[in-house]
C-alpha cells in the first residue's frame, strides 16, 4: 500500500491513493474561541505555501508531523486568524530519523525555533504524556485550520475544534499510532495538529483512511510512543548552538 501525505497547499486535485488520504481541515465541529487553544501554531512553508498545524510544547520547541518538512518552513506562534499573521519565526527542522514519506509510522518531527518564544496570554505550552502506559482519556479534540468539507478546497481562516473519540487500540494498527473514527474529525491542512485528551496533548493528526461512506479512521502517531526521542533531541541542543556559533565566528573572522 503506498500512502499519499498531502499537506494543504493551493492547488488541488486528488488526495487519495488506495483510499489512504492526508488531512487537511477540520471537518463539522465549531470555530474555537479567539486565542483559547495558545499552544496551537500555524506552519507555513515560505516557497509552496504548503501548511500544517503543531503545537509548542516548549518555548523553543515546536512539534508537528514529519510529512509536513518541507524546506522553507516558517511556523506562527498566538494566530487566531490567518489572514492576520504575527512574523514569522524560522525553525530547523528534525524530523524523526526513521520516518520514510512512503511508509506510515515515525510521523513525527520538532522543530527547534532560532527565537524561542515568549510565553503570554495568548501563547502558551501544552503538556505531552510522562510515560508510554499511561492511560488516556477517551474524549479527545482535535484542531487546525484545514478543509471543511473532504472533497472541496475550503480551508478555515479561523482555527477550528472538533471532538473525536479514542478506538480501542487493538482496532488502530501499529504500536505507534491511536486512531479516532466518525464523519467529523480533521482533514486536508489539519497534519501535524495536537489531538489533545484532558489536559494533555497525546496524538499528532497525520492521515486518514476513507473507509466506507460516512465513515472516515484518522490516525495519529501517539506521542507517549516516542518520548525517549523527545526528550533526546530537547534536551540535547548541542549540534544547534555549535552551529550558531561557528556561524557567529565565521562572521567575526
Ligand atoms: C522508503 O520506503 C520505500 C518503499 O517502501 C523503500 O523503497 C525505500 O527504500 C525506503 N527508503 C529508505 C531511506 O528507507
Ligand atoms: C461539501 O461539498 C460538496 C460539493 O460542493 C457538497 O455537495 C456537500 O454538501 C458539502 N458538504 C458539506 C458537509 O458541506
Ligand atoms: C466538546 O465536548 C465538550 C464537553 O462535552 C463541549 O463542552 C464542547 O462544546 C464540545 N466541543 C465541540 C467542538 O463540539
Ligand atoms: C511496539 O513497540 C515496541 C517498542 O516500543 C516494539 O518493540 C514492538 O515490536 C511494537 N509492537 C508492534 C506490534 O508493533
């Protein structure tokens, strides 16, 4: 099976292959209150224009999913709207090592942010899981500013929220993915997005399955699957701040 990773750029046409199709857009649920989700983050690349959701989940950090790399990618802290975007911060990328764009698994990436944000009313963290096992609340809601309706162009100026409820994990599939099920429930533009169960963030919206009429399985790479990782790569910026400086000392030279 090969799987279509599509991200919300401008022109369209199809987004499916085998019935596997990437998200883009919340579909049914409602517009969120202005700036009541602050960890929610616009990303945007600067040359295709392509977007993806993520979330800040530190002040330096950003997580979003791998298929959404690109090589000008620019990420927005505190949007409501779209239209309005505050400036940009630019990002290097580290998407997880194994992930393969024509394979699912390993959807996930952070984003390191060459200006840490600052933390404020409308820009704010969210909280990722402590351990792999740790039980998760079954309502969840999930985010973005995507498609409206699976089979038009309608992205969302405004962000948009939807509640979805957690499968089983034995009806998911892979170890590293949860999975959610309904009509309603993110789209094409909505990759990369938090799927947020209680208070804490668990899933990262990374593609959907049409399985029958009305029914569409979205899957998300669970995060509590790929904290060892994270925390590597948080904790770890050495590689980052030797480059910056070798940059600021080839500058002195
Ligand atoms: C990615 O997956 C494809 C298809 O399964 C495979 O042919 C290719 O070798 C993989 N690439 C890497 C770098 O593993
Ligand atoms: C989505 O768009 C199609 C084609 O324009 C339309 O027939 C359908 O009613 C729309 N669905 C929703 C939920 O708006
Ligand atoms: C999701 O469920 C909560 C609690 O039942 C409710 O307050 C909220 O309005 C729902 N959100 C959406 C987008 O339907
Ligand atoms: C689940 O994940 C573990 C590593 O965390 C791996 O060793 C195991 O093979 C995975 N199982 C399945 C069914 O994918």
């Amino acid at each position: 099976m090969s799987i279509l990773w599509l991200i919300a750029v401008l022109l369209l046409l199809h987004y499916c292959a085998s019935g596997v199709c990437m998200h883009h857009g919340i579909i049914g649920g409602k517009v969120s209150i202005p700036h009541s989700r602050p960890y929610m983050v616009y990303i945007r690349d600067s040359e295709t224009k392509a977007s993806c959701g993520g979330f800040l989940v530190r002040e330096d950090f950003v997580m979003t999913a791998a298929h959404c790399n690109k090589n000008h990618l620019m990420v927005y802290l505190g949007v409501s709207n779209t239209h309005h975007l505050p400036v940009s911060v630019a990002v290097h990328p580290i998407p997880h090592p194994k992930f393969n764009k024509s394979q699912p698994g390993h959807d996930i990436m952070l984003l390191k942010l060459e200006t840490s944000a600052t933390l404020n009313k409308i820009v704010k963290t969210i909280t990722l899981p402590k351990t792999e096992n740790e039980e998760i609340s079954k309502n969840c809601m999930v985010m973005g500013w995507g498609w409206q309706n699976y089979s038009m162009e309608s992205p969302s100026r405004v962000l948009k929220e939807v509640n979805v409820t957690l499968l089983d994990s034995k009806n998911c599939g892979p170890n590293d993915t949860i999975c959610t099920e309904g009509y309603y429930g993110p789209s094409l533009g909505d990759s990369g997005g938090p799927l947020v169960c209680g208070d804490v963030v668990q899933g990262i919206v990374s593609y959907y399955i049409h399985e029958s009429k009305n029914i569409y399985r979205s899957r998300y790479t669970h995060i509590a699957h790929y904290l060892p990782w994270i925390h590597q790569v948080m904790k770890n910026p050495n590689q980052l701040q030797h480059e910056t400086w070798k940059g600021k000392l080839d500058k002195l030279i």
